[in-house]
C-alpha cells in the first residue's frame, strides 16, 4: 500500500520537474527573439521608404521608430553640449502618399544635413552623439548605451570569408538575439553603395532577413538571401542605372539600442 502510493507522487514530481525544464528552455529561448519575429506580424509598420540618396538616414530612422524613439517630443534629446535635438517625426508626413524620407527630413538633418551620400563616420555619430538628461539636475548621459560596429570595409576574397562570417556570426547574431536590429552597408566597385536593415539571421539555415528602404513591392517587404550569396557575391542592383553594377556587404555595420 505504501509502495503504490509512493510510484504515483515520484511520477507526478518527475513529471513537474520536466515540465518546468521545458518551461525554462521556452524562455530562454523568447529571450533571443530577433526583430524579424516581431516586424514580420506588420512589415508595413516597420518599412519607411526612402528619398534620394537617403538610404542611411532611412536605414538609421526605421530602428530608431522600431524603438519607439521616433515619439520622443522635445525636450528629450540633446547634444553632448546641452542643446535639445528635435527629432519627433513620426514618419506620416513622409510616408503617407508614396511620400518618402528626403533630405528635409528631421533625422535626415540630424545625420547628414548636407544631403547626398552619407559618411560612415556621420551615421555612427548619429547614435553616439544623442543624449539625455538622466535626472533633474541635468546630468548628460548618452541614449544608445549599446552601440557595436565594424567601421571597417572588408575586401571580396577567399582570404576573407570566414571574417565576414565571423562578423555575422559572433558579432551581428548575438545583437540580432537582443531584439536590435542592424544597419549594414553593401558597396559596389565603381559607384556609391547602399544601406540597408538586417532583422534576422538563421544559423542553422545560414539565411539573412532584411529590409530594404528602397524596396518597391509591398507585398515582398520581409526579404531573406543566403548568407553566402549575402555576403560573398555582388547581388543586390537596386533601382540604379546598370551601369553602377550589383552591391555586396562591405562587412561594415552599425548597431544601436538601450541598455539591456
């Protein structure tokens, strides 16, 4: 009688015991969510389209309204001198209509007010020089306390390829699984480049997820390559005269995001 009592709360224990493993492991695992799990409920909300020449500023702005940062009224950010940046633009006065994000543009100003190609080294102030007071008495404290990079062009070659991959890898990924989405920069041999937002990466697939701000399709927003293709070829043409040739990542990337 005693024994056939015991078996059953030993099974029912054993039972909880593994249950609340499979709980934990579901948990670490929501913990790693990438952005392509969220912006793929509503691409439509995520892409903002871009003017020209405005593909970093675009780039740049589509993470900062993933954050939410886009609904900051003044005074909420400033310089590292004190001074308030406006940067409350909600996106509706330049993507309403086929309207899309020109140099007039409030975050367009900010990064690169002279308009035309954007500099890597403004794109990366852009989040390094915004901040905001953390208390009453006016104490300056930068905004984006996560930012990482790699400010450096990485050339095409054999020699090369297990950089770039461990750039994605050991670098980008582990951004990608803290919800921040990543800024990359493709290049072309004889004309400008063009910037883009990675939203997920699938190691087991090795399958990129972007987003384009110069996409066209709206039904296609969410798009995915293969990571060797991504990163190995010249694949990306864009809406640019032949002549320029296809881009490929330059293993150049920006991304930014609040304390975790």
């Amino acid at each position: 009688m005693t024994l056939s009592v015991y078996r059953p709360i030993r099974i029912v224990f054993f039972f909880f015991v593994v249950t609340l493993g499979s709980m934990t492991f579901s948990n670490e695992n929501a913990l790693a969510m990438q952005p392509y799990e969220s912006i793929g409920k509503n691409p439509k909300g995520f892409l903002v389209n871009q003017g020209p020449a405005m593909c970093a500023p675009t780039a740049f702005y589509m993470i900062f309204k993933y954050y939410g940062d886009c609904y900051k009224k003044p005074p909420f950010f400033y310089d590292e001198k004190g001074n308030v940046i406006d940067l409350y633009e909600t996106g509706d006065d330049f993507t309403s209509n086929n309207k899309r994000l020109a140099k007039g543009a409030k975050i367009a100003q900010w990064i690169n007010p002279q308009g035309g190609a954007t500099d890597w080294r403004k794109l990366k102030k852009g989040a390094e020089d915004l901040f905001f007071k953390s208390d009453p008495k006016g104490a300056m404290v930068r905004y984006y306390q996560t930012i990482d990079s790699n400010d450096t062009l990485i050339k095409t070659g054999k020699k090369n390829e297990k950089t770039k991959k461990d750039l994605m890898e050991k670098r980008i990924l582990p951004l990608l699984e803290k919800n921040q989405p990543v800024l990359v920069h493709l290049s072309r041999k004889y004309a400008s480049g063009h910037y883009m937002v990675v939203i997920g990466y699938d190691k087991k697939s090795e399958t990129v997820y972007y987003v384009d701000p110069n996409e066209k399709d709206m039904n296609a927003i969410l798009r995915k390559i293969g990571y060797n293709e991504f990163a190995n070829t010249n694949w990306y043409e864009g809406h640019v005269p032949k002549l320029w040739g296809k881009a490929i990542w330059s293993g150049k990337f920006l991304s930014f995001g609040p304390k975790k």
